[in-house]
C-alpha cells in the first residue's frame, strides 16, 4: 500500500486519483510517465515544491478530505474482510510542519556534503530545503547532517541520519559512517559541542551527550535510548494518547504492552497503577528512570520480555481492569491468544497496520469482546501509512 492509483490488471500508477483518465509507458505492473487526460476534481496543487522529486510524501497531490475518507476507508475494509463493523470516530490529522523525527540520506560531494530524502523510487538523494513536513527544527538539522558528513563519511557510502527534535535540542544518530578511531570519536564530540546538539550517536556508540535528549510523557521526562521508536508528531501522540485515556477511563489497575518507553505508561500513571511490559531492556530503563524522577505518579513497574514468544498468561492478566497493546505492525497474535483467555474487562487496543488490527480484532470479538469504536489518527500526513486505537469491552 503506497498511495498509488490502481487499474485492472492490476496497473499501479503513482500519483493519480480515483476516477481520473492517464496514460502512460506499462513497465510490468507499473504505469510510467504518467500523464493525466482527465483529472479528478479532488485532484490539488501539492503544497509543497519538492514533491515531484521527492519520495518523502505520497499524496500530497490529493485534496486533504480524500486522503481522511481514504484512510479511513482502508481500516474500514480491513475490518469488512473479517465481518467487522464499528463506531469510527472522526478522524485526527496532524498539522504540516509537525513530523519531529527524518532519516536524512546524507553523502560527501567534491564541494562538501548534501542532505535529503531519496527520490521517488529512486537511490538519487533530493535536497529539501523547504520541507513542509517536518519541525523547522528538523529541518535546520540538514545543514548539521552535512557538516558531519564531511566528517565521517566515504565518497562512497550515503549515510543514514535520524535526527529527532528533543525537549532540549537534537538527538542525532548516525548509520553507515567510517568505522570509529581515536581522532575520529574527538573530532565527532567535538562538533557535537559546536553544533548544540543535545547527542550525538554513531552506529551503535553514544559519542557525546551534552544534555539529556529528553520527551515528555505525561508528567515525566523520558531520554529514550538513540534511535528508539516514538510516535512521528506530538500532535499525533496526543490525539492517540487522548482515544487511550478514553477506553482506560476511570481503571486503577493498567498493564501496558509493548510499552516502549512510556508514550502510554506514564501518563496513565497519573491515574492508574501501570505495569508495562517492553521487549527491549534499554527502553524498560529510560521509562523506569522517567518515572523515578517524575513526581505524583501512581506505581509503575516494568519488565523486558519478548511478548511474541512469551506473551503475558492469563493468571498474569487477572485483576486487571484495561489492557493497553500498542505492537508493531506484526501485531498482538500471540498476546490476543491469550487476552482471550480471560476477562479483562476493557482493552485499548493501538496499532500501526489496519490488517493486523483487524485480524487480531476477529479473534478478540469471536471470544466475546466487542469493538465499541476506532479512532483513526493520521500522523504520517501525505503518506499511505495508517494509525488507529481501537476500544474493546468484554460482553461476557
């Protein structure tokens, strides 16, 4: 699913709208060279001026109320392959200039370095100096990834740079670079000063902090560890955030799955008593460490567990009032395997993958759950990604 038009055969065209005429050259199963004949009347000007060379965003040429119909549509239709119907809520988008987090595609050049996004289905590195996508802090981190490329990277190699704006400066983690030496670590801390970032990491080593990266969750400040996953925009965090609350309610007792690093624990222990549960031990102990240092939080626990191989047991999960999942896009299989098993009164459940979600949906409802409703959140705004919470009530 890449926000392509689709033909019979079927014929991907990118960049078309429902309804339009095109033509263009057939490659396969893809429609090159596209042309228009006849546009749809939901057809816009992309707002930005990098879109038809970038592969950032792929629906920018589409009028906005389309793209919501469209994605809600497409969790619509996951669900109706199940024979599913629910409640949907309206749906939530987050603002331009909102994304807090890219991987920029970073390469050294004969005169110095250049910093972008690939191109549309393309290893070409486009510069996008007026990004509408991302935080202006962001994209002030281009001309950061460039200096450091200059640094650290071979006139062969592009550089992977994930930079994400932080509550005090940018946290910059750095993939496919020259192996690290002596001068090469001192050089590197040392632009890390010059250049005011709060960290800066390289592979797999934290080359220097200058102040914790922290994100807020709630009440408490979180350093996640270098790259870890956060949700794309704040704004998107706290329209998902605010469907959790609503399926939480007034419970006292939470656990929380695939927690991360607390995007949802922390908050919730304003109110609740939360256990969460993360695969990862670095996550489990910047979310611990958040909470320590937070003040007026309920209790919270935390352990590292891999959930797909072992996933919380029933006797685990008793005297619990809500369930909060948030998987990757893989889903819950085996935890909903075992949800089902018992009588969790409420279950929020969130996810990145509309398919998954209702898979795992027809086997919570066939058990006696019901889905009450979904809210379908829209943080990758111009892409063909989906994010939802649904809210499932135990009718037994």
């Amino acid at each position: 699913m890449h926000g392509d038009g689709i033909a019979d055969g079927p014929v991907f065209a990118p960049m078309t709208l429902p309804g339009e005429v095109v033509t263009g050259d057939l490659e396969g199963q893809d429609l090159r060279n596209v042309r228009i004949v006849t546009p749809s009347d939901q057809r816009v000007s992309p707002p930005c001026r990098h879109f038809r060379s970038c592969g950032g965003c792929a629906l920018q040429h589409a009028a906005d109320p389309l793209v919501a119909n469209w994605k809600v549509e497409v969790v619509l239709s996951a669900l109706a392959a199940h024979g599913l119907e629910t409640v949907f809520k309206i749906i939530v988008t987050s603002p331009a200039h909102s994304r807090r987090r890219a991987t920029f595609a970073v390469r050294r050049t004969k005169k110095g370095a250049m910093a972008g996004f690939h191109g549309r289905a393309s290893g070409v590195i486009v510069e996008v100096p007026d990004c509408i996508l991302v935080t202006p802090a962001v994209l002030a981190g281009r001309a950061i990834a460039e200096r450091l490329a200059i640094a650290g990277a071979s006139r062969k190699a592009t550089l992977a740079m994930t930079i994400t704006e932080s509550d005090h400066g940018l946290d910059v983690a750095v993939v496919h670079g020259k192996l690290l030496d002596g001068p090469l670590r001192q050089e590197l801390a040392q632009l890390c000063d010059q250049l005011g970032l709060a960290r800066l990491s390289w592979a797999d080593e934290v080359i220097a902090m200058r102040t914790p990266p922290t994100q807020s969750f709630g009440r408490a400040k979180v350093t996640p560890p270098a790259g870890a996953f956060l949700q794309a925009t704040h704004h998107g965090e706290q329209a998902l955030l605010h469907a959790v609350r609503e399926v939480v309610g007034g419970a006292t007792r939470v656990i929380d799955l695939f927690a991360g690093a607390g995007t949802f624990s922390l908050p919730l222990a304003e109110t609740a008593a939360v256990h969460a549960v993360e695969g990862e031990v670095a996550m489990v102990e910047a979310l611990t460490y958040g909470w320590c240092m937070a003040k007026g939080l309920k209790p919270v626990t935390a352990e590292a567990r891999d959930l797909y191989r072992r996933p919380l047991l029933p006797d685990e999960l008793a005297k619990v009032d809500c369930v909060v999942l948030d998987p990757p896009r893989a889903g819950a299989e085996a935890q909903v395997a075992e949800l089902v098993k018992t009588n969790v009164p409420r279950i929020a459940y969130v996810s990145c993958n509309p398919n998954t979600f209702a898979r795992d949906a027809a086997v919570l409802c066939a058990a006696g759950y019901v889905l009450d409703w979904v809210q379908v959140v829209d943080q990758f705004r111009w892409s063909a990604h989906v994010e939802l919470v649904g809210c499932f009530s135990c009718s037994m």
